[in-house]
C-alpha cells in the first residue's frame, strides 16, 4: 500500500511539474536556484524574490491539494503523504538544484 501511495503521490507531483506562474516554471526556478525541495512535501524560495514566492505559493497550493487526495484514497495522513513524497523528491532532485536538510539549511545537490 506504501508503494501505491508512493507512486500515486509522485505521479500527482509530477504533474505539478508543468504548473506556471507568470512566465516561470517549477523547473526553470530550480534550475536558477530560486526554489528548492524541502523534505515536508513543500518547496520553498532559495532567492526571496516576489516571482519565486508566488511560484512557491502556487505549486504549494496545488500540492496540497492533491496531497489531500492521496490521503483521503489511501485513508492517511496529509502530512503522511507530504512527507513520504518530500523525502522522494529531494532524493531525486537533479544535480545544481537546492534541496533544504533535515538541519534546515540548504544544500546544493
């Protein structure tokens, strides 16, 4: 069932990959160091500027919205599924992306 849950919240993330605010991707802002993955299931601003942020804003809402739904399919935990996806995606992030440690700081894969 882990693995289900898993593989159901990595998809939705995914998916998450191609959301945009203004003119800027996920992708390109962890590409520039702007935002980073986060071990909560969340990005955040690496850079506080007003367009990472909303990108931030943005990618979190949705996020947290399909983490709602993973929960509730899999009877668990929000923050369960934030979590588990979180622990995935900053082990997964590419090579020159920012992903913050379990000490809080952030660290340049």
């Amino acid at each position: 069932m882990k693995q289900k849950l898993i593989h159901t919240a990595l998809f939705a993330t995914a998916l998450l990959f191609s959301v945009t605010a203004s003119a800027l991707t996920l992708k390109e802002a962890k590409q520039q160091g702007l935002v980073g993955e986060t071990l909560n299931g969340y990005i955040a601003p690496v850079k506080p500027t007003a367009e990472a942020q909303a990108l931030t804003d943005k990618i979190n809402q949705a996020r947290t919205e399909q983490y709602k739904s993973v929960a509730v399919e899999n009877n668990v935990s929000v923050d369960a599924v934030a979590t588990m996806t979180g622990q995935k995606l900053v082990s997964r992030a590419e090579a020159g992306e920012y992903v913050k440690g379990i000490n809080g700081q952030w660290l340049k894969k």
